[in-house]
C-alpha cells in the first residue's frame, strides 16, 4: 500500500451485503409457502412512540406482503396491551405475533409480555419455553422431532449469515458443524449477544464472549464432548487476548462512538456486524476475508421463516394427533372384535365351557 493512500481493501476481501444472503433463504420461505393453502397471519403489536419501532413495523408489513404473508399492525396504550396480547393469543385469524419493544421502562416487564405470548405464535422465539430450549440445546418440541423449537430472529440471523459464508462445515454430524472454529462476539446483551454466544457454542465452536465487563468463553468442554454449552469466566482477559485468536468476529454494540480496533484482528478473519451503528472502522477492509456489514435484510426474513415454521410445527402436531386417534380407533376396534369373538365362542359352548346340546344333537346325526 502506498504511503498516504489512506485504507486499502485486502486484496481477498469480500463484501457481502444482506441482501444477497437474504435472497437465498427468501428462496426456501417461498418454497415452503406453496406447500400451504392459506397465507400465513402475522399480527405486530406496538405499543410505544418510538419511531425506530414504528420504522420496523412498517418494514415488517413490507416485507410480509411482497413476500406472500398477510400482517396486521395493532396498536395499543401501555396499560392495555396485556389484554390486546391475550386476545391475539386466543384469536385463530393469527398464526404469528410480534411485539416491538421496548414499551415499558424496565426490562421484567417487558420480560412478562414475552413471556405471555401463545407459544405455537411466537415468531420472536422470546418466551421461556424457546429461551430455555436455546440454552439447553434442545432443538425440538416433540420426542418424534417433527416440531422445531423457535429461535430468536437476530441471533438466528447470523447463524444463517455464517452458512452462506460456509463457516459451517456441512462434513461433521449436524449440531457440531462449528467444532473447530473460534468466534468472538462483542455484545452480552440477553436479547441478542448471550443467545448468540450459546447457539454458536451448542455447534460445536469455541466462542469468547466480550462486554465491558470482561470476557467469558463458551465452549462444549474439550472435544465437544458436553450435550450443551458451558460458560467460563476468562478472568484478566480482554477483547486483546481474545480476537487475534478468532476466525470470526462478530460485533453488536449499540454506540455509534464504539470501533472495533481492526489491529486485533486475525489475518483473513471473517467480520460480521449486527449493530444499527457501524462497529467496525474502513480499515476493516485491510485483514478480513470477508466482510458483512448489516444484517438487517437476513433478520427480517428469518421472521418470515420463524413465522412459516410455527405453521408447519401447528401441521406437524396436527398430523400427530390425527395419527395418534386413529391409532387409538383401531386398537378400539380390535378390542371390541376380540370381545365380540369371545362372546360367540362362549355362546357356542353352552357358557360354561362345553359343549351345547344342539352341537351335541348336531354331531350325532
């Protein structure tokens, strides 16, 4: 590079937009629709005066009509949107339902209105079920495996980022295609970072999780040998310790002041960027492979395939008690032919186990 040419771009480097990557898994929504005979319903509530919420809702009802979904927008006063979310719950029109938060000042009660959305409608996989699930890397509803668990949009969104970008080795067994891989993700937050940093872990990669107050690693013990993930205080460490290790980066912090200090970097790393703000300075450019630097496009999509697969999972169940009823009808139906054969033998013996007179008169002639 020559002096004063200012910040160069890796010869190898690539920049991936969003919505390339989302034009793939758009491509498997629409698949999956056909297989349907209605459009699936997805109904937003908002219940605040945000205008980044209003902008997503108007995003999101974008996206849903170009792409085959019907949306409604509710809108609702803080105090009642308890009884809005119960209603929806309830109402058969919806398949789906989200919530664009925040709406109240603290973070347990938005908690409470997460955690009180219908499970067969959260297409934000934020209630306890689908949290819990997540973190215990139990990917199905069902002991058949026929209904997957729902996962939340964000972190899921970069899942589906890091397989296009075949950071994901499709070679090992499903559930460890990440063995192998170090990952750094700069964001803890609940909603987004720690989900991540876990669903990366279940897959088998070695993950350094970073925020202001130090770094943990998440890991599946040596050899991925645990069913799930472990977490372990990196005491003394910090984001310098950890990032010239990592084949990816991926950062989340919400402050537009916050740069990721490019010079940590790994030769060839991937760096992927799920913040509003732009985490990572030009230079980036200079020592990535590749380089994604939104994600929005992805995350709205995999809302549509969250919001498909909650109707395929109400199939699924469907199938399987229509199943199950007709397993318990022929077993019934058995029963009673055996209990009808029963009867007649018995009838046939006189009752009491021999034979009758007019089978005995029978026989003699």
């Amino acid at each position: 590079m020559s002096q004063g040419s200012g910040s160069a771009p890796h010869p190898s480097c690539k920049v991936i937009l969003a919505g390339t990557i989302a034009k793939g898994l758009l491509a498997e929504v629409q698949a999956g629709l056909k297989e349907l005979d209605r459009k699936p319903h997805l109904l937003g509530i908002l219940a605040n005066n945000d205008p980044a919420a209003r902008v997503y809702a108007d995003w999101t009802e974008k996206t849903c009509r170009e792409n085959g979904f019907a949306y409604t927008l509710q809108q609702a006063a803080k105090d009642s949107v308890e009884e809005v979310l119960l209603a929806a719950n309830a109402n058969p029109t919806y398949d789906g339902i989200i919530i664009y938060y925040p709406i109240f000042n603290n973070r347990g009660q938005d908690q409470y209105i997460q955690n009180i959305v219908s499970l067969s409608k959260d297409v934000e996989g934020l209630s306890h079920q689908y949290i819990f699930n997540m973190y215990q890397n139990i990917r199905f509803l069902d002991e058949a495996q026929m209904m997957k668990s729902i996962l939340p949009c964000t972190p899921l969104a970069v899942i589906k980022i890091l397989e296009f970008l075949h950071i994901y080795n499709t070679i090992l067994p499903y559930g460890n295609r990440l063995f192998g891989r170090t990952i750094c993700v700069v964001n803890r937050s609940e909603v987004v970072g720690r989900p991540l940093a876990a669903l990366l872990a279940n897959d088998g990669a070695c993950v350094y999780s970073v925020d202001v107050t130090g770094v943990q690693q998440f890991t599946r013990g040596e050899g991925i040998r645990k069913r799930k993930h472990e977490v372990v205080e990196k005491d003394g460490w910090t984001i310098e310790d950890c990032a010239p290790l990592c084949d990816v980066v991926i950062t989340g912090v919400p402050g537009e002041t916050y740069k990721f200090p490019c010079h940590l970097l790994k030769e060839g790393a991937v760096c992927i960027n799920f913040s509003s703000e732009k985490n990572f300075p030009p230079e980036v450019k200079e020592k990535a492979s590749i380089y994604v630097p939104a994600i929005g496009k992805v995350t709205i999509v995999v809302l549509l395939r969250n919001l498909l697969r909650i109707v395929q999972n109400r199939q699924a169940q469907q199938s399987q008690l229509r199943a199950s009823s007709s397993s318990a009808a022929a077993a019934a139906a058995v029963a009673h032919g055996s209990a009808t054969q029963a009867e007649a033998t018995n009838n046939t013996a006189g009752g009491d186990g021999t034979k009758s007179d007019a089978t005995l008169n029978g026989a003699a002639t």
